[in-house]
C-alpha cells in the first residue's frame, strides 16, 4: 500500500500535466472562436435552461458573434445539458458551419440562422419544447404576462402554424432557411413566438437576457392556464404600458437572477 | 494509527482481489446470458425509468433476446430504480424462466412472452403505472400527440379494459397467458396500449426507443391534459401524416436523450 | 501536519470508545423499549413518509407495541423527518407516555391511543397532511381507487367533521381522549379517514402496509382529481370486487417499494 | 508526493489562520450591527424561503433591529439563495442604509420601511413572488384558509392594486415611500396581503413565524385553487373561530417546522 504511493504520485504528475496540456489547447482553441466571456455565458446558458426544466435533451441555445455579426455560435448536435466550451461551434447566416469537423449539425439551425439575419438588435435565441407553453401553441389562447416578471411578453405572442408554410405533412422541424425565414416573420418584434406542435422560440438582446426570458415564459404559462381556471376566463394581465415599463425595469436586475441559477447548475462561483 | 496502515493495505488487496473474482465470474455469467451491451441498455433502461418517473417500486422493462428471438431477457421481481445486471433472467415465450435458481418472478411477465409472441418486429416492452397517463385509461379521453415529441402515438391509442378479457372481479393483473393474449392483440399497431385502473404499455423496436416512448407519453399525457382544459376541448393535435413524419424523424435522435438520461441515472459517461 | 497525526490517532480513537459506548447505552435502552426490528421500521416510516411528500414538518406515524397490544410506540414531539431511534417513546392506550423524561409530546397522539383501543387488528397508523387529499376533506367529492395501487380504498373513505363532536370552534386538534374515540368511530372498515380542514388519517396491520396505504392515498387524490376534469365527472373506478381481489395482491408485493423507498431516505441497504 | 506534504501542511495552516482572522474580523462587525442570533435567522430565512420555493433570484426578507425598533435588517441586493451574514445591512424607517458602503439595495425596501413604521407589533416581513399566489392577486378570487396549517389568513386576504396608488402606467414595483405607505395601509391587520400582478407581502411577530407564514400561504394557494376545482367553487373552509384557535395554537409548533426547513437548505444542526 505505502509502496505504491510514490509510483501513483508519478502517475498522477504525469496525468495533471497531460491535462493541463490539453486544456491550454483548447483554451487556445476557444480564444480562436469567440470572447472567451461570450461562450462562457453560452455553455452557462445550455446548464441553466436544463436545470430550469426549459429544455431536456433537446433544444438549443445560441448567441450572436461578438465581433461578426454575420455570425453566430451554437453547439454541435447533443442534449444542452450536457454541453461544454468545446462543443461550441461558428455558424454563418446561412446556417453553415464554418469549421464542422465532421460533427453532427442541429437540424434546426435555421432557427438561428435566418433570425438573426432579419433582426440585427437580436443577439441570443433559445429555441425549446418547454413543457407549460406546449398547450397555448395546440390552443388558441394568448400567452400573456401575468406578472411583471414575464412583462416581455408585452400585449401577448404570436404562434407559427408550419401548415401555412410547409403544408399539412411535414415533421414539424424547421430543416431549412424557407420554414426559418417563415418563422421569423412571424416572430416580428415580439421577444416570443409559440410554434404549435412543437415549442417556441425566445429571442433577446444577450445570452443573459434571453435565458431569463425563457424561463420566465414557463412560469407565466403555468401560472396564466392556472389563472384562467381560477377566474374562470377573467384574469387581470398587465395593460400594456406596465409592460414596457417593467421589462425596462427588469433589464437592470438579470444578473441577480443569473448568478443564483448559474451556481446551481455549474457548482462554484 | 500508522501501525495499522499496513494491516488495512492488506485487507483492502485481499477484498479487491475478492471483488475482482466476483466481479469476473459475474462477467462471464452475464456474457452467456446475452450480449452485454444489451443487457447494459436493459439495467439502464431500468434506472432511467426510475429517475424520470415513469416507473416507482413497480413496473418492468424487457428485451428480446439478441440471437434467440424466442427468448426475453427481464429482471427478476423488484423495484426497476435497484435492478444491476446480475438481476437480469432469460424467459421463454411461454413466461417461463429459464434458470430461475429460486428467484421470484414478475407476476405480470405474460404482458411480455405475449407481445413478443404475437409481434415478431418488436424487441422492447415497458409496463408501467406511469402517473399522468392514468386518467387517460379511467375516462374515455382519447390520449393523442399535442407535440412533435409524442408522435409516435399516431391517431390516438387503444384502451385495454380487462373486464372484458378476464370478467368482472379480477385483481386487474395480467397474471397469465390469455390476459396477456388478449392485451396483445388490443395492443394491434399502437406503439401504446392504455390498461383501464391499471396502467400502460409501450413497445419499440429497441430498447432505446421503448424508454424515449415511455417517457415522453408520460409527458404527453400530462399537457394533453392541460391543454384540453385551456382550451376547453378544442385542441390542434398533429394530423397522421405529421405525426409519422415526426415519428421517422426522431427514431434518428434517439440517442441524444438515451446519454443525458443514462448519465443522470447511473453517473458517469 | 505529520507529527499531528498520533495525536489525531489518540483523540480519534477515545472518542470512537466513547462513541461506542454510547451507541451501546443506547442500543440496550432500546432493545428493551421493544423489537428492534419494529423500531427500526418505525424510524424508516418517518423518513420515508417524509421523502415521499406525504409529511413535512408535522405529522406522525406510529406501531403497535410487539409484544405488549396496549401500549404502541411513537416519536417525542418532531419533524418525522429528523426522528433517531432515540426519539421514539412508548405510551398507552389513554395517550400517556410511559417513561417522558420532560420530553415533549405530540399533543394529536389521542389519534394513535384511540384507534389502537377501539381496533385491536390495526398495528399502525400515520397521521398526516399529505397535500392532494385536503382539497377532498374539504369537498363533498368520494375519495375512490382510481387504479389498483389505490385498491385498499375499497368503494370510497369516510370523512371526519369535527364539528360533530367538537363544536363550531376548535383548535382542528385531537387533542383529547374524546374527538379521538369520535374520529376512530368514523374510520370504521375503513383504511383511511379524511378530516375536514386538517388531513387523514390511515391505518393498517403493519409500518410498511401502513406507509404503502400512505403513500398511494397520496397520489390517487391527485390522480383522482385530474380524472374527474379530465372526464367531467366521468370516471371508471374499480369496483368492489376489483378493489377487494387487487387489496390482497398488493398485500404481498409491499417489501417491494419498501426497500426502494427505505433505500432512498435512510441510504446504505 | 510524500516530500510535498510539509509545504502542503504548512501552506493549510497559513490559509487556516487567514481564514480564522477573516472570520473573527467578520464576527465581530456582525455583532456591532445586532444580535448575531437575529442575524443567524434572517440568513437562515432567505436560504429556506429559497429552498422551499417561496422566493427564486428575487424576492426578500427582513426583520426589525432586536434593540432599535426604528431599524431593520435587510440584506443588499441579491439572490436570497446566496445570502451571508456579511450581506445583512441596516436600514432606518425612511428605508436609508445606515452605512451603505456602496452596495446596492432592494429597489423595493419601501415596503418593509413602511410596514414596520406603520406597525409596531410586526417584527418580520417577506416580499416574494411565489408562484401559487400570483393567480389569486390576477382574479378576485379570494384566498382563505383551507386547512389548520394555513388558519393566519383569517377569513381572506386583501388585494393591493397598484393602479389604485400609482396610476396605470407603473412598473408594478414600490419603489418608493408613497407606494410603501399604499400597500401598508390594504395590508392592515392581515397577516398577507397580495399584489395584482407582482406578488405578496407576509408579516409576523418574529422571523420564524413569517417563513412558516410565507410557506403555507404558498401551499394553501395551491391546494385551495385545486378545491375550488374540484368542489365546483363548494369548498368547506375554516371558519373565523377555528382559524383563530387554530393560528394561537400554530405559533407553539414554530419550532418544529423551523428546524427541519434549516437543516435541510443550510445542512449540518
């Protein structure tokens, strides 16, 4: 037992050293892409939406390139939950990845691509099946803000009906540029748009700002189908002006909300 | 303290040489068994029904056997969350145990031999008291897709009622061959059958396929549920041709969810 | 820091004497409050019933003393959740602890001492506010089984008003001899007892038949509530017969979900 | 690895002794700023009103200063989740920090400042948007008393609608004394009062009585929408006399709840 720990000792040396080579090359290779900050804010953002319950093993998240705006960041093709600064990949307006290195794609980029492509303010999307919106895309109730946590929903959300520009067989899935540019329309200057049968689609200003908008979307869902219930169809939203006045509000205080749910699903500071 | 260090080095070698003997044998019990790899997706399919709610001290998973399509591969009787590979037996078609060495069996394991018998196509078979889905059996609510996610259930899934089969006083188990008889052909071309006061079945072409299933009807139950309440029965479900468009589209990304599941329930990759 | 380390030796193995030899005071004061078997089941039975949701803060659970049917046992006045061995205290059928040490006791234990006295089969029973079931002391609605894990419900449980026999203005408390007798008259056949405003009351021959009945009265509350909109009204129960035969089933697979629960609230095996 | 144990050890009892300082330093202005006991609870609260769901990134609880009833405590701006003592801040009635020191604070500490002027006897408050509530403040559904644990809401809470106040176009926070004064005022002799499309405030005598306060309101919320929907709007409620009783009887049992909720969101005893 006490031979063996000079020989481990060696073995762990030689390991760490070995790690730490490796993690200076992706370092390195992570510098290359992007702020550093930016996909540091992007990995924290596909942690968070899952420990939120806003995506499961699918959905997506992506952000805006810092220095090209014709240029966007998104993961390879796997469970958001699960992502790390490695996954992350560069994508151009026409949801073409830059450096593919033969990776899976996320057949939905075009989600990101062609978004971003119309609303240049727009510099991080979420796109999830987030569980309590699911009933107001399949209804035509209006998803509308209850509270003034989810005030960016302002005076109510559009939902996407893929019949009207796919027709009546497709998959459901925007699998290229024509349904994301469709979606996109749609979405308009709304931070939200519903797809119905599918999920929906929350759009922001920074990886921070969308990630809260997204997951306040759920709560409202859940608590605006509770409310109608409870009312029985009367339900008291905010007026529009409480709206914009309490999004502009909230604008100043996401940190707060992001250091609590980013220590949750990370560990650490 | 010190002194007993190389007593303890000693005990421990001893216990891992132990171990390791163990561990070995079991190996190579469970490799004649079938192929491990299948036998490693059974045990976690047992662990992530559990974790994701499907399953709690009840219910079963199974697999047809990988070379002998005549045999199954199930755990002995026990809560799904606790099964390892060395719970896991060989049955016949007949539900009979093929080296049963005194353990007890599942009561209900004709809801399996039957369906394998009766659907050559199918290799994975989920019982399950999976909670949202309940209602669904006890009324005459029809359980459909509300999302691209769920589509597999088509049109809509039958409901076994077990009066009919097995009259009016039975303990609602399927406790022999023409129970599970009977439930198979109800089953019909449905990946899902309901079990009135009971619970359901999904089947699959793999074991993968059969969890994802599993737990996205769960899923789709609890919003279909919501939904028709928000929308006071007028809900947009997706048509047939969308739903078996979606179906083919996900049995390709199945594994996406199957790594984020599988490492939530059992750790490591 | 080496030098320390005899030192840490010496400290660490007095206080391993002292702690052994207070675990064995303590195992001795046990082994004669009674079976340590059945005290180790009743510590299990706090802990599980509060993992599973059906206790929080308040509410308790007790056994029939094993070898002495006029006495049973029960923690001193605590969150069950937090309950040791050395918690659990022995009193009689009028409620009065045998040997209270200026320990604090749960002023409702009239509910255990009462319905031990009036029903010698029954050996345990937990008291509680398992959240699902108020809304149903509250309502006139007949708490039914709406699936065969529910079955012991048989063709629905009784509702106690305390009211009837404490006046318009209690306390909602058993605090006396009296509303006890009152409410174990009201339980009659029954495995379960609503009290409107409160909780219920469930009881049973065994700690695990008890904390089984616990448990599942739970969720069929919430299961039955969510049928009954789903339907509007319209549910599919189990019927007597159903219900009578599945009862005597499940009385044999109880070990089953015992150790999965056991396993997840106290750990180890 | 052996060589390097006595830098290790030394480089530990360095940073020990650091941290001890640290420590003391802290302890010590703690206790200039008021009984570390009260401080102790008041971080104790914000972890358990985290835990337990009450409050999420946002949302806040005070007390009244133990020696100065012109003073309360009140943390600076952040996730009640993360809250330290060395985060705890005094503030005066007017809602001034003491001693600032440049960290930021709750917009909306006015309606501490103004409950406490405007009553003598409250000694706790919690502000928080806990999610069952928001759709009784959206409809006029009134919130009343479904069970004993829940009996502080008296015959039903009272509504603040800040258009009443602030006109039509606010931001829906108080974010001043005019507004504070408003919700003191609907607040009245109740123990909660909600806000239309914002949240709740919740008052008691001391810090424990408010978190077991602001707990129950959120699962009587719950529970009570589920009644009304399940009793079609017929609900037995707790009459005055017997929330009375049973809320003079509740304030004895503080304790019990306390000490499991602490445990469980701070860890240790």
């Amino acid at each position: 037992m006490r031979k063996s720990v000079p020989l481990l000792g060696t073995l762990m040396l030689a390991a760490a050293a070995a790690a730490l080579e490796f993690a200076e090359a992706a370092a390195s290779s992570i510098k290359e892409l992007a702020d550093p900050r930016l996909i540091d804010d992007l990995v924290a953002a596909n942690r968070i939406l899952y420990d939120q319950g806003v995506v499961d093993g699918f959905g997506h998240v992506s952000a805006r390139h810092d220095t090209e705006p014709a240029r966007f960041l998104l993961a390879r093709s796997m469970a958001p939950g699960l992502v790390t600064a490695d996954d992350i990949m560069k994508f151009d307006l026409d949801g073409d990845a830059l450096d593919p290195r033969g990776r899976t794609l996320y057949v939905e980029r075009f989600i990101h691509s062609e978004i971003y492509k119309a609303y240049p303010e727009i510099n991080a999307i979420v796109h999830s099946h987030s569980p309590s919106i699911i009933p107001f895309g399949a209804t035509n109730v209006l998803l509308r803000p209850l509270y003034h946590m989810s005030s960016f929903l302002g005076t109510g959300v559009p939902i996407f009906e893929i019949r009207e520009a796919g027709g009546l067989a497709t998959d459901m899935l925007i699998r290229n540029p024509e349904l994301g540019a469709a979606l996109a329309r749609k979405l308009g200057t709304s931070a939200v748009v519903l797809m119905r049968g599918h999920g929906n689609v929350v759009v922001g200003v920074s990886v921070k700002q969308v990630v809260f908008r997204a997951i306040y979307t759920e709560i409202n869902a859940r608590l605006e189908a509770e409310a109608l219930r409870l009312g029985q169809g009367e339900v008291n939203f905010l007026n529009a002006e409480e709206a914009a006045a309490s999004s502009a509000t909230n604008n100043a205080v996401l940190g707060r909300a992001w250091e609590l749910w980013r220590q949750r699903a990370l560990g650490g500071s």
